[in-house]
C-alpha cells in the first residue's frame, strides 16, 4: 500500500502532466485562431458554401479545445481537492 506522500507525489505529477497538456492545447488554439484568420481572407467575399462550413468547423472546433480546458481545469480542482484531505 502507498504512502500518503507517495499517493500526493503521484497525484502532483498527474497534475503537472494536465498542465502540461493543457499548454499544449492552448497553442493548439491559437494555431486554429490564426487558420481561421487565413481561411477568412482566403475566401473574402466568395460566399462559397464550403468556406462557410470550413469556418464553423473550426469554429466548432475551437470551441470543444476550450471545453477540453475546462474539463481539464475541473479535473485539476478534483485532484487537489483530494490532496488536500489526504
């Protein structure tokens, strides 16, 4: 059976490990943000039904990488929460 120190070393490092996930998603988004500016000034003024989609999709997708954050950030909370009982 772990000890109390080992079960918070372990949860600290899972927690690290969130965060640095949750880095990774942040640039994700930031990369999606500018491919939106792109596709937007790619596709100015043409009224094509694809670049409409094509726009809501990463729009859609930006979207769920901020849910991703926020599930994550929940997760976070959750585990310090424990440690903190522990």
């Amino acid at each position: 059976m772990a000890s109390v120190a080992e079960v918070k070393a372990a949860i600290d490092a899972a927690v690290q490990h969130v965060r640095e996930s949750q880095q990774a998603v942040l640039a994700a988004n930031e990369k999606l943000g500018e491919a939106q500016q792109s596709l937007a000034a790619a596709g100015e003024g043409s009224g094509h039904e694809a670049m409409g989609t094509a726009q809501a999709a990463l729009g859609q997708a930006a979207l769920e990488l901020d849910e991703c954050l926020a599930a994550t950030e929940a997760a976070i909370a959750q585990a310090e929460a424990y440690v903190a009982t522990l």
